[in-house]
C-alpha cells in the first residue's frame, strides 16, 4: 500500500466523551444515552437517533450550536485517542506509507485533531470538505488526497455503510476495524466479511498489511447475498439500510 486513510470516530477517537457530553447536555445518564445508541447501532440505524429518542423534535445541529454557544462544545486530547493510534501512525509513516486521516467531523474537530500533531501527512475532516460519508463525492475527495492509485489506497474504519461499502465502491481497499459499537456489531455479518480486503482487530496490523504489494484489481470477494457480486454495484440488500453517523 502507498496510501493509508483512516476514520475518526471509533477508529482513532474514542466516543465515550462525545456521548457523555450530550448526555449531560439532555439531563440524562451517560449509561441511559449509551443503551440508546447501542439499540440504535443493532438496528442499523443512525446512532444520532438516540438523541431524538429523548428528545423527539430536537435539531441535532442547533443544539451542537447551543452547546457550543454555552461553553460546552466540542473537546478532545490525547486521553480520547485509542492507545494504538500513535505507535501504528508513526510505524506506517516509517514505512513510507503515506497517513491521511479523513471522517466525518465538525470544522473544530479537524482544528482539534491537528492540534495532537498526529504522525499523518494529512488530516481532514468532513466539516471542511463540505461533504459527509457514505457520500461518493466525500470519497473521491479521499482519491484525490491519497496521491495514489485507488488499487494502492487502503481505507481503514468501522461502520460497514460509511466507511467500507463507499469506500470500496470507490475503488479503494478496504480495512474493517472491529472498534466501537459499529465495528463490533457488525463484525461477521456476511456482507461485511465479503466487502473487506482486510479484517484488522487493532491499527497495528495495519504495518504488515502495508508491505503487500498494491495490486491492480480487487481480489475475489464473495457474491453479496442479493447475487450481485460487484463491490460497486450498491449497498448489500441486507445491511442496505445501516446509516451514518
């Protein structure tokens, strides 16, 4: 691989602070919001549903405003990275491969993640592209930065509908990250063993996956269960209907 792109949420940061934070914001307990979102995520659904669950006719965005507005918006340090971002950061890097992080994120998410000085060449949030995943135009984006072939780019995350069926329709390679409520739900279903050229437990299996060769065309996968076969082809009939964050 000469590329390496990689998510955000539940793929280098940790949610549990986000969560929390708009808990506190309802008035609610953290562990209330997080079965929400659980019940959400086991559905398929947007986890920002759980929100509209307490809160039915609530403006997820005009509430971040007010959050914000009240001193209580976004916040993330070195405590909301996972363990392995940095070793397996700066070990790709050492590789000569080259590291863009790319997810879904506010404009002072990307501010806030650039501050940590991450060992990446690269790091862009949806905010400042003006496009957000699973939409195609976010990942031709992700084509355009990587500086290489999509053959020899490799998207890491863990949601199946945002990150690894987009990406792949893209012609990207793709990794899924057991990680987060997402990543580890979805895990084994089927579609999502068929759609991912690599299936990684930690980003520091990344390293020896990033010394293979590129290869020129996506290897064999299995047919997804409607029979169309093609990574390109849609979403599979039955994981259609997971949304994104």
């Amino acid at each position: 691989m000469e590329t390496i792109v990689l998510g955000i949420g539940e793929t280098l940061v940790r949610d549990d602070r986000h969560w929390a934070s708009w808990a506190n914001w309802l008035g609610v307990p953290a562990h209330t919001l997080s079965a929400l979102v659980g019940a959400a995520v086991a559905q398929g659904r947007d986890a920002t549903d759980a929100l509209r669950v307490l809160r039915p006719d609530m403006d997820v965005d005009e509430a971040y405003l007010a959050r914000a507005a009240a001193g209580r918006g976004e916040h993330l340090d070195e405590s909301d990275l996972y363990p392995d971002v940095r070793p397996a950061l700066a070990e790709l890097r050492a590789a000569g491969v080259r590291v863009v992080v790319a997810g879904n994120g506010t404009v002072r998410a990307g501010e806030l993640l650039r501050a940590l000085d991450l060992p990446a060449d690269l790091v862009v949030t949806s905010g400042e592209w003006g496009v957000r995943k699973p939409d195609p135009a976010f990942f031709a984006r992700v084509v355009e930065v990587a500086e290489a072939e999509p053959s020899a780019t490799l998207y890491v995350g863990d949601h199946p509908a945002d990150d690894l069926f987009p990406a792949a329709a893209a012609g990207l390679r793709t990794a899924h990250l057991r990680r987060g409520a997402y990543g580890h739900w979805w895990a084994e279903h089927p579609d999502v063993v068929g759609a991912a050229d690599f299936r990684v437990n930690a980003l520091t299996e990344l390293v020896a996956h990033s010394a293979r060769p590129a290869l020129g065309d996506h290897p064999a996968r299995p047919a997804f269960e409607d029979g169309s076969g093609a990574v390109g082809g849609g979403r599979p009939a039955r994981v259609s209907y997971l949304r994104g964050l």
